[in-house]
C-alpha cells in the first residue's frame, strides 16, 4: 500500500526528484528531468507500476530517519534486536550521468536487507527487458531508456522483480549506484561512492551555510530552502511548483494536478525569498528563467511554461495508473498552461520591480517587455480570466485578477518614474492603474459583507482578497481591509487553517471537497504583521510550522480532520510562504513590507523577535 504523503521524503540533483518512503521504498522518480516519464510510479499505483524498496527484513524493526544536517543527504535508520544499520539515499549532482546511490551502513550488531527492484518505465506501464551482466550489474532497457543497478549484492529476477537480500554488521558498508542513460550509448563508468557522497554533502553544505540567521526559525528556513533549491531544474534556473503530479487534493477526488512545470505566479515570492536572504544567484538564474520563458507576443504569455520554458504542456490521463489511493484520474500535463490568466501580468511586473529594488542589476528587456505588455494589458484587463485557482468553471471578473492588473499598471508607472525618461508612459500606466483601483472598490466590494467578494457581483469569500493589503492596493488598516480579513477569518476557517473558497459554494467545474490551502494560511499571517497582530501572526506560524513532517517538507494542502497532508509534494509555493514569513516576523522590514513599500503604502511597524 502506498504511504501516507507526510511519509516521503524527497532526495534529488537540481535536475529530477525522487521521493523515498519512511520504510525505504523509492515510489516516485522520473529520469532525467522532473517532467519525464516516471520510471517508478508506485506513488500513482501499486508496487508492479515501478519501485526500489530496500529496508530490513524484520518488519518490527524500529525506524528512524532524517536529512544529514544542512543537506539532502537521507538518512533512514533501522534498528533490530540483531542490531543497527543506515540507509543513506542521495543523488549527487550530475557530472556526465544521473545517478542515484543507495548505500546500507552498519552501526551495531547485523542486520538482514532486502531489496525489490521493480522497473517501469513510461509512466509504471513499460515493463523492461532485464539482463544480468557477469559481474552482477543489472540493466533494464526499454526503447530509448535504460536504468543501471550496480551492486555486489546478487539478485535474481522473479515474477518481473529483480530481488536479493543481504546481511550488514557493524562497520560494513553495501553500496547500490542506480545510473540512467539513453539505450543507444555506451555504459558509463560507475562513480566512487564515498566520493560522490562527499561532495554531494559539500554542495548542500555550502549552500545551506550561506542562509543568514532567522531567528527561532532558522532551521526550518534552512530546510525549505534546500527544497526550493532542490525543486530548480539547475541548466534553466526554472523552479517546479513541485517534484510530483495528481496527488490529490481530496482522497478519492479528482483535483489531481500536475505541478511538474514552472509558474509564473510564484515569480515575486520567490524572487524575495531568495533575495532576502542573501541568494542573488538563485534570484538572478530564475529571473533569467521567466525573461526567456515569457519572451513573445504578450497575448501568448502563459501561466506556467516546461523546465526550459516549453509551451506545449498538453494534458493527458494514464489509465493504466489507479492513482493515489485511488484518486482518479492522473494527469500528465496541465491544460491550466492555457487559460488566460490576468494575474500573471502583474506577477511578472511585480518581479521586475523587486527584482530591481533588490540589487538585481537591471535586465536589458526589462523597459521593452515593460511597453508591450502594458499596450496589451491596457484592453484586455477588462475580459473575464479563470483566475489564481485555474477554476475549469468558465471564466469570471475575478477580484483578485483586477489587484494584480492594477498591480501591474502601478509597478509599470513607478519603474518609468524612477527610469526619468517616460513620463508620459509613466502617467498612462498611472491613469489605467487609477481606472482599475476604482474599479475594483466600486464593484468588487460588498457592502452587506463589509468584505471584497471572489468576483464581481458575487458573494463568495476567496483567500485571495489577502493579497489586496500584501500587494499594496489598499494599506492593511483600510476598514475595508479589516472587514474582508474577518470575512476571510470568519468563513474559511477550518480547524487553524484557511480554505482557498468553500468549494461546496462555488461551481468551479468540479466537484467539491479539498483540504484547507497552506499557503493562504501563511498570506493570513503576513496580513496579521501588517495590521500590527505580531501575536496573532506568530501563533499561526507556529501552527503552520508544526505542520511541516519529520524531515521538515510541506504539501500544497492539509485536511485538518484526518490530520493528514493533501496535494503535490513537496510543494514549493508552501515553502516560500512559510520563508517570507518567517522573515516578515523576524524583521524590521519583511518581504510583505517591502512590497507594500514598493506601492506607496504605509505600514505597521512589527517588532523584530
């Protein structure tokens, strides 16, 4: 039976992911990229849909795991009466081959392995032609791919499963070195164990070393950083929302999507998390990322873009795969790729502009880019968009659209006044920015409510609305602002924890149930410290914090009820969220603040912890 989402943990390259489960079974790995076919696919299906388990034999065997300090190394630890080992997995970043090692470590007394190697490649449905080399090395090749295993355990294939099992006592070592590769080349040489470790440990570390001091919640912020890092696809600089597709955001559901692609909407908490904290590098290689990717006609800029800004993301579903515990159906590909998304726009003006007010020198497209879209935007901010949450309900006047189209205009005319040289662009950004701002009060707020509403005309509360005060449309002690966070407060709560919108009251093309949406949560407790609630916001960073499983990973969702994570893992825009808070709370100035700032908007002062 496949494990619990909370039960993974994640290793990876900068290049793919693999997630591992607690009793050492390798259910998910797509080779060589993120968005490749899946190799093992147990995560979507069952153990014959592709698996690597390794793990010891006696199934009371106590288990323990965690990452290397400051590093992506795992390291899971079983513990028998016949004694200890350590399953260290870890994937070293890649110097001419995509490797993955697995290495089994005694630490006390014996202990029995064993290992089911199960290859499928395709998505869990190609089984492989496997042959067994004189030394012992397997290779199961199929069509153009082909997967490795060196390892002087022997193994014997049975019923479609290569298997074998061992023994490790205190000081040995028994290595695995899985190595993917197209069919038609020659075999690569295997890499030096120790020295691939080393090395990967170095690169973590010093990664890990750079991140400044946050406070209390220094470690936590380590480790969502190493899994944004782990999340970027390293030759583009692009960032996938996250390492899987179509786990579910309601068990049995179909909201089952995949996030194996680059969106643009993440851009600007991105870009100040990385900046904030000192990692232009990071910052510099994705803002180079989403030039290149929205490069174009701006009535064709997407939503999301491919790992190297690909723009035919088309969506089908694999019938063969039964789904996260049967979460039907999965999707490869995300047809969200496109719908018309007014939102991104802004986003992207909004990156542009940080990007700048964070030290980034400023990028040579920057004032072109900044011209056509505003051209664009100027007509078709008035159309009717799916919105932040790609409803597949039909499109609507959004509010959140609106914000972020003014967003846009607002961030356009700054730059232009700051340039000195377009002071008339500068105050026909500003005029449409003035159109839209009016627009948006006039008939998006309702009065009734005492809140902004989802859509115009609507009566629906959406989390989205937190982003008026974060974005700098209105200053967060506007009473309209604090109307529409109690409405927020008062209907999206869910034991601790805001829904995105009541599915069960909105038609958005499905049916409904979710869990409650972690990153809204965390804008909440942005919001909290630009209204001067430091308590409040703390305490609902704790909560959020608590959250995080055992290695320190976050899913999209969380169903309050059955205590248990939903959605895509690990989930980048979670991980962003739960940094830019963490900073918002341990400084003067926080990201929230500082694009408040950037809107001309006062702000309440927090205290630093």
């Amino acid at each position: 039976m496949t494990s619990r989402i909370e039960d993974y943990a994640l290793i990876g390259d900068c290049e793919t992911a693999a997630l591992v489960s607690r009793d050492g079974s390798i259910d998910w790995l797509c080779f060589p990229r993120f968005d490749s076919p899946a190799s093992f696919a147990a995560l979507l299906g069952t153990p014959e849909n592709g698996r690597w388990r390794i793990a010891a034999t006696d199934r009371k065997a106590r288990i323990s795991r965690r990452y290397r300090p400051d590093t992506l190394i795992l390291e899971t630890t079983f513990e028998t009466e016949g004694g200890v080992a350590t399953l260290i997995d870890f994937m070293p970043l890649r110097d001419g081959t995509n490797d993955l090692i697995r290495l089994v470590v005694g630490q006390k007394g014996s202990v029995d392995f064993s290992t089911d190697f199960v290859v499928r490649f395709d998505y869990g449905r190609t089984v492989p032609w496997v042959t067994r080399a004189d030394d012992g090395t397997i290779t199961a090749v199929a069509g153009p791919d082909r997967l490795i295993l060196s390892t002087p355990v022997p193994l014997e294939g049975e019923d479609l499963h290569t298997a074998g099992a061992f023994k490790v006592s205190a000081g040995e070592q028994v290595p695995f070195v899985l190595t993917y590769g197209p069919s038609t080349t020659p075999l690569p040489a295997q890499p030096d164990v120790q020295a691939a470790l080393t090395n990967t440990e170095s690169f973590w570390r010093d990664f890990a070393g750079r991140c400044p001091s946050v406070g209390a919640w220094t470690d936590v912020v380590k480790r969502s950083l190493i899994t944004l890092k782990a999340l970027t696809y390293m030759p583009t600089g692009g960032i996938v929302a996250a390492a899987t597709t179509s786990l579910p955001e309601q068990i049995g559901g179909p909201r089952n999507w995949d996030y194996r692609y680059c969106w643009l909407r993440d851009a600007t908490m991105t870009l100040q998390a990385f900046m904030k904290l000192g990692y232009y590098e990071e910052a510099s290689a994705w803002r180079e990322w989403l030039m290149r990717a929205i490069a174009g006609a701006p009535e064709q800029m997407q939503i999301m873009y491919g790992l190297s800004g690909e723009r035919n993301l088309l969506e089908w579903e694999p019938h063969w795969l039964a789904g996260y515990e049967g979460s039907r159906p999965v999707r490869i590909g995300n047809a969200a790729a496109e719908q018309f998304q007014l939102d991104v726009y802004g986003e992207v003006a909004d990156a542009m502009m940080q990007a700048a007010a964070g030290g980034l020198a400023r990028h040579p497209r920057t004032r072109a880019l900044s011209e056509v879209i505003m051209n664009f935007l100027e007509t078709a901010w008035h159309r009717p968009d799916e919105g932040i949450w790609e409803v597949r309900g039909g499109a609507q006047h959004f509010t959140h659209s609106k914000v972020m189209a003014w967003v846009a205009f607002h961030r356009a005319a700054n730059m232009a006044l700051k340039s000195g040289d377009r002071p008339a662009f500068a105050e026909r950004c500003q005029r449409v920015a003035d159109e839209i701002h009016e627009d948006v009060c006039r008939r998006a707020f309702d009065t009734d409510l005492g809140s902004f509403v989802q859509s115009y005309g609507s009566k629906t509360i959406d989390a989205s609305l937190l982003q008026i005060p974060l974005v700098g449309f209105l200053p967060a002690d506007d009473p309209r602002v604090i109307g529409t966070v109690k409405a927020v407060e008062a209907m999206l709560m869910r034991d601790g924890f805001l829904l995105r919108y009541n599915t069960d009251h909105v038609d958005d093309g499905l049916p409904p149930g979710e869990g409650a949406f972690l990153v809204c949560t965390f804008w909440l407790a942005d919001v909290y410290v630009l209204q001067g609630r430091e308590e409040d916001a703390r305490r609902l960073y704790e909560r959020l914090v608590g959250l995080c499983n055992d290695v320190g990973l976050l899913s999209e969702e969380y169903d309050p009820i059955a205590e248990r994570m939903l959605g895509n893992f690990p989930q980048a825009f979670s991980h962003i969220g739960l940094i830019n808070t963490a900073l918002n709370l341990a400084r003067h100035t926080g990201p929230a603040e500082e694009r408040v700032e950037a809107s001309g908007q006062p702000v309440a002062q927090a205290d630093a912890v």
